[in-house]
C-alpha cells in the first residue's frame, strides 16, 4: 500500500513535469508569435528571441526526460526488490519444510525401533501413515513452486530443485519404513541426510551469491 501511494506520489511529479514542459511550448510559440509580429526589429534581435526560445524548449526537455528517467529507473528496482524478497520467502517457506521432514524422520526412527518386534498389521499401519505425511508434505512444497509458475526462469529451478528433493526423501521415508535389515535402515538414513546437507548447502549458496537485484 506505501509503494502505491509512492508511484502515485511519483505519477504527480511527471504530471508536474508534463504540465511545466507544456508551458514551455507555450511560451516558445508565443515567442514565434511574437517574433513573426515584431517584423521591424533587427535581424539581430530575431535571432537572439530564436536561440533563447530554442535553448529554453532543450533545457525544460532535458530536465523532464532525466526525471521520468529517475522515476522509471526507482519503480524498476522497486519491483526487482519486492521479486528478490519473493524468493528468499519462498526459499525460506522451503527450508521450514524440511526441517519438518527431519522431525519427522526422527520420529519413524523412534516408532520403527519401539514397534520393531511388532506384527506385520501394524507395520503396515506405520506405512501408511508415513505416505500420509510424506504426501502432504511434498504437496505442499508442489503448491509453493506452483504459485511462482509466473515468476521468473531461476526462481523456477531453484523452487523445483527442492520440491524434487522433498519428494526424493519422503519415497526413502517409505522406504525406511519397509526396511526390516539394521544395515538397509542405516543407509536409507545416510542418504536422507546427505540429500538433506546438500539442499540446505545449495540454499546457502544461493543467499550468499544472490545480486542486489535480480
């Protein structure tokens, strides 16, 4: 709302500049005008009412297209401040989810080793319940990166890279769950958390490399 009020506020300065350079025109016919009238005036003074009114219209339009030019150029990084504020949002919305798949992980670990013993029926239970929350979490991070589909093209790989990656973990999650072997659970485990290190790396990569503006 403050930045709408601002290009308004803006808007009213090249209104401003518009009318002034308007003036200008005005003033500068009336100088032909009068010029053309004052017919008995020496060639001398003809020529200085011309270049006066000539230096006048160059130095009014030079000054209202340097400042449209400002105006242009402040509203452009303006947008390209609220687009990298955008991402680094929606990067952020991306690292809260997997965080919430390492808990979640941790919580299998626990309920894998206590009902390790247990029937196939609960197994069973257990592994629905994970595709459950590994579909609703992977979900969600598909409608984050399918609300930026107007967005532009590097916002759109860094968003699908993770979505990827959250969709590759919860698949090992359910994998986890059907392991029966101590080994098998052990490398499902290490390959959750090295894809995990590699994400959360890329996605400090990208905020310390990101330009001021995009």
């Amino acid at each position: 709302m403050q930045d709408w009020i601002r290009y308004q506020a803006e808007f009213e300065k090249v209104k401003v500049i518009a009318a002034n350079f308007t003036e200008s025109l005005s003033s500068v016919e009336s100088s032909i005008i009068e010029m053309r009238r004052s017919q008995s005036h020496a060639r001398f003074y003809v020529v200085r009412d011309w270049y006066l009114a000539s230096s006048n219209l160059y130095y009014v339009g030079m000054w209202s297209m340097m400042q449209c030019g400002l105006i242009i150029i402040a509203a452009a990084a303006q947008l390209n401040l609220y687009h990298q504020l955008r991402l680094k949002i929606i990067i952020v919305i991306n690292i809260i989810i997997i965080i919430i798949i390492i808990i979640i992980i941790i919580i299998i670990i626990i309920i894998i080793i206590i009902i390790s013993s247990s029937s196939s029926s609960s197994s069973s239970s257990i592994i629905i319940i994970i595709i459950i929350i590994s579909s609703s979490s992977s979900s969600s991070s598909i409608s984050i990166s399918s609300s930026s589909s107007s967005s532009m093209r590097n916002e759109n790989l860094i968003i699908g890279s993770i979505t990827y990656g959250v969709i590759i973990i919860a698949i090992l999650i359910i994998l986890l769950a059907k392991a029966v072997a101590i080994i098998m659970i052990i490398l499902l485990l290490i390959i959750i958390i090295i894809i995990i290190i590699i994400m959360i790396i890329i996605i400090i990569i990208i905020f310390v490399t990101m330009p001021v503006f995009v």
